[in-house]
C-alpha cells in the first residue's frame, strides 16, 4: 500500500475547529440564563425599592397625619372633643396638638402607644366602638414638659378663683345690687408640697400614740387606736370616740384621743394630695368654650368629706379671704306700727375683718354653704368590680384602707373624685331668698345634735344596758333580739309640755304584739320602778345625813363613801331621766345593786 493510501486511510489527528451552530449551544447556551437572572434581580430591587420609598413616605405620612388633631376629629364620638381643643387657648395660641398631652414625652413612637392604636383600630373596624371612646388619661410629664409647665412657675402663682359678679340683696325690704369679688386663692404649691407636712404629721401621730400608750396599756389603747381611724362622719366618729374614753374611765386622755382621731383624718388628706394628679382636678369641659377646666366638686370632695365644719380641711380662711369692705345686712328694726326705715342710715353694715378678730365661727351665718356629702358606698364599687371578694371588707374599712383605695385608683389609674364620690355642693343661698328658703336652715334642722348634744342619751344607754355604775357587763333590753327599735313603742301622736307634736309609747303597743295581760304588767313596771327610785333617793338622804354627824362629831368617814355616793347618785339619775321602762331588768339592777351599797354604807357608819 501506498504511503499516500496509508495517509488516506489512518484518522485524521487534527481537532476540526467548532461551527457557529456548535458554539450558540454550548458555551453560550450557559451565559444566557445567568444574564436573564441579573436582569430580574435587578428589576426585583428597583421594586422593593420603590415599594420601600413609597412605603417610608406612607408611613412617614399617616404618622404624621394620625398625629394631627384633624384625625382625632374625623371620628364621630370625638366631635365634642375636637370642637372643645379647637376653642382652648392650647390649640389658638400654642399649637399644641392632641399627640403632645395625650401621649407621654417619649412614649408616641413606642410599641405599647402603637399597639393601643391598633387596639383601637380593631375595635372600630370589628364594630365595637361608636357608642363610646376609651377613655382618656393625660399623664402628669406632658404637663410638665419644659415648653410648657416645667418651669414650675405656676406652683407659686396665686389665682383668684371665679369672677367678680353683682348680687341682689334685700337690705330694708328693697332689693340691692352690690358687688361682689371672689375670696378664694389657689396656689398649686400649698397642695403640691406636702411631704414635710406628711412627715410632721406622721410625728405627731407617734408621739400622740406614745402618750396614749402609755396611759391605756392593753386594749384600752387598741381600742382608740382603731377608733381614730374610723371613717364615719365626724359628728359619729367623735360621739364613739368620747363613749369608748368614758367606757375606759380616761377622761385625762380624752384631748389626745381626740387628737390622734384628727391627726389620723389629717393624714388620709396628705396621703391623697401625694398621689394627686393634674387630671384629678383639670377635667374635660363639657361646656365647649375650653377643652378642660378645674371640676370644682373635686375640690369640695377633698376638703369636706367626712369633715366637721370649719375645722382642719374644711377651715373656711384656708381658701377663703374675707371681704375687705363693708356688707350691708339688714334694715332698721321695725317700728311699734311694724313699719321699716330704708333710709341708707339705718341700713346695718358689718366688716367680715371684724368678726373674724373676735373669733365668730363662720358657721353662725354660713351653716348652708356646704350641701350634700360625699360618701361612697359599696354601690359605687359594684359598677367596676363585680365579685363579693372586692366588697366584702367595704363596711370594715379604716383610713389606711382608704388611703390605699386613693393609691390604687387615683395615683395608678387616674380615677376622678366623681367616679366613686357623690358631688357636694359649695355654694350661699341666693340672699334675697335666705328668708323664705327652707334650705337656709336645713343644715342646723337636720342636726339636732348641735343644739341637743347627747339627747336621749340615757335612753339610749338602758336600751343598750350599759353606762351604769357596778354592773360590768351589758343587759340589752330584751326586745332587740326581735331587732325593735323606737318605733316599736312609741306610736302614739302626742304633745310635750310645749304642746308640740310628739309621739308617745303607751301599754297600747305592748298588747298589740303581746296580750291583754302586758297591760297590767306595764303599769306594774312604772310602779315598782317609782319605788324603787324613791327608796334610793331616800337611802342616799340617809347616808348623808349620817356622813354630816360623823362629820360633826369629828369622826372619820368610811374610804370608799363618796364613791357609793356617787355611784348611787349616777345610777338614779340615769334611771329616772331615761325612764327605767326602757330596760326594767337593767334598771332594777343598777337600783338594787345602789340600795345594797347604800345599806352596807349605813351599817359602816352605825358601828361604834
């Protein structure tokens, strides 16, 4: 074979170079997805991007228009709000927006204040909300910022409370205008400052203690520690006061008694200024001319709940200036034809400067200005707690309790007075209807204990069988166990040695519930009482006309006379004044046990 066959036939060594159909499917077949890739990463970015922007501007724009007051007014509840910001000197002249008080500094852009939003948000679109909003809280640090009253200026500040103002009086049987100013100041220090009043307080609660510690050892002391911190009103918390020192023969330490039952209220008013906040006194105004206003009821409710008139908070010259000019009060005095002068000269004029040098009490003329109380009930507790286990204790509750109820609800919840509180009224009767206005003395009516301290005492007292002298232990009349009270016997319209009205109990009402037979035995109790007070009387005669002969005759007296004396003497004016048929069982014993240590007294004496 040929070389040039041999050539032909053996393979060919050379690598043939690739087609341009090869090189679109392999090598560049690879590049182009990759390519496609990019392009689609980079269309994906330029979306998210813009998706980004336009989703910072969206966000940047409802946050800032959420935070217009505008928004809050979009919402149909809060029509009445809106109208009242757009009216208050914070919105005219400050600019200051919903955002600025209703959010704390610092606290608009957090979680917890965007997730109330929410809350809010959800509750409208569920359906749940229109009828009413959530109620709104203004933290004390949104005052208090340094644009606006974190200079502390206003705690200095003296403000006239109320505007001057006419008033018609009638002076001579004509009606008057005079002028009149406001009297009250208000200065926010004197009820922002209290901690060097609450630590003075507090030691004078801990030396009074001490004293009465001291002088009751035991219950005795227990026993006026807890009634000190009642909190019944004041005219029932002293009469149980003056009753528990009596019941312990302390009357040396009846004055700190009652001074740590002041002393205790005291703090339960230093302990609520303490947790007080801006909102508890400036609440939203109802009016519309203003967003929010000072709720003067809340002040009354503070200074004259549970408080006797014209002491401690409720001391008319702690808020009030008296008038610096003359007050004219009343014409002349009529004449024998019962005719009047209206001349000016005749006309009395009095300076409040004066009466208050001379010591008058205010409540001599201005009784009525306080009207109402604001006492809480367990009622008032029902409409937020709804289980007996947050009531249960109500009736058992002391100033401490109080003074905690204020720390949870006030301080911590910002709770207003009105919430729990009935309102009380401070205002004069008008004084052209002082005359005809049974409202002018309503107030003294309504108390007869200021004109008749201590009526029915001892009435009371046998009731209750206690207040006697030499028996120790309680003898209530019998009928309490049937829960009877006055009532129960006095039935009878009557009169009194005045001839006016009064209502008798005769036997008539015990045989309504008894027999025929309680007749007789009611009159044999008036009897056999009468003879046994006249045998007292008679047997104290005796003794002291025995004392006067030993006296007389230069002898010594037994040790313990005077006191059987006086003991003697005691129990029958208690059976004789509140009538010994209010509990016969009770006095018979006060009398018998008298007559025995009146005899025994008498034997005493007769010995050589």
């Amino acid at each position: 074979m040929s070389e040039q066959d041999q050539g032909a036939t053996q393979p060919s060594t050379t690598t043939p170079e690739p087609t341009t159909s090869q090189t679109d499917t392999t090598g560049g077949g690879a590049a182009q997805p990759r390519s496609k890739w990019r392009a689609r990463l980079r269309v994906a970015g330029l979306f998210m991007l813009v998706f980004l922007v336009l989703g910072a501007v969206g966000v940047g724009g409802a946050e800032y228009y959420t935070g217009t007051p505008n928004f809050c007014g979009t919402c149909h509840v809060m029509d009445p709000y809106y109208e009242s910001w757009a009216a208050d000197v914070h919105a005219t002249k400050l600019g200051v927006r919903c955002v600025d008080c209703h959010y704390a500094p610092g606290e608009r852009h957090t979680f917890k204040a965007k997730f109330k939003g929410l809350s809010q948000a959800v509750s409208y679109f569920s359906g749940r909300s229109g009828g009413s909003r959530p109620r709104a809280h203004v933290n004390d640090d949104s005052c208090l910022t340094s644009s606006c009253h974190g200079d502390g200026v206003f705690r200095e500040t003296e403000i006239k409370i109320g505007e001057p103002r006419k008033e018609v009086r009638e002076i001579a049987g004509q009606e008057v205008e005079i002028d009149r100013e406001p009297t009250v100041v208000y200065q926010h220090g004197v009820h922002l400052d209290v901690d060097g009043k609450l630590e003075e307080n507090e030691r004078a609660i801990r030396d009074v203690a001490a004293r009465l510690k001291r002088a009751l050892p035991g219950e005795g002391f227990e026993l006026v520690e807890a009634a000190s911190k009642s909190v019944a009103p004041a005219k029932e918390r002293q009469t149980a006061m003056l009753a528990i020192v009596a019941q312990l023969g302390a009357s040396a330490q009846q004055a700190d008694a009652m001074e740590l039952m002041r002393l205790e209220h005291i703090k339960v008013r230093l302990d609520q200024l303490s947790g007080i906040t801006c909102a508890a006194c400036h609440t939203y105004n109802e009016a519309g001319n203003s967003h929010f206003k000072v709720n003067q009821s809340s002040c009354f409710t503070c200074h004259f709940t549970n408080q006797e008139f014209n002491r401690d908070s409720g001391e008319c010259l702690k808020c009030h200036e008296p008038p610096s000019r003359m007050i004219a009060v009343h014409g002349a005095p009529a004449d024998s034809d019962g005719l009047r002068n209206a001349g000016a000269s005749s006309t009395g004029m009095m300076d409040h400067r004066d009466i208050v040098a001379r010591g008058i009490d205010c409540a001599s003329c201005h009784l009525d200005v306080v009207q109402g109380d604001a006492v809480v009930s367990a009622r008032e507790c029902a409409h937020c707690h709804d289980q007996d286990r947050f009531t249960k204790d109500f009736e058992a509750r002391t100033t401490e309790t109080v003074a905690e109820y204020h720390r949870t609800h006030v301080a911590a919840q910002s709770a207003q007075c009105g919430d729990c509180h009935r309102a009380i009224n401070h205002r004069l009767i008008d004084p052209v209807m002082v005359a005809s206005s049974a409202a002018f003395l309503e107030p003294v009516l309504e108390n007869c204990q200021h004109c008749h301290p201590n009526h029915h005492r001892e009435q009371v007292e046998l009731l209750k069988g206690t207040g006697g002298h030499g028996v120790d232990h309680p003898m209530p009349n019998a009928m309490f166990g049937s829960r009877m009270n006055c009532r129960g016997c006095h039935a009878k319209s009557g009169e009194d040695f005045k001839g006016d009205p009064l209502v008798q109990a005769t036997e008539a009402t015990c045989v309504a519930c008894h027999s025929d037979d309680y007749r007789d035995l009611f009159r044999q109790w008036i009897d056999e009482i009468k003879t046994y007070t006249d045998e007292t009387e008679a047997a104290i005669g005796r003794v002291e006309s025995r004392m006067a002969e030993l006296t007389e005759a230069g002898k010594s007296l037994p040790r313990n006379i005077n006191d059987v004396i006086s003991d003697a003497k005691f129990n029958l004016h208690l059976v004789r004044t509140g009538n010994g048929v209010h509990n016969k069982h009770y006095a018979m014993q006060l009398l018998d046990l008298s007559l025995r240590n009146l005899d025994q007294a008498m034997i005493t004496m007769s010995e050589p």
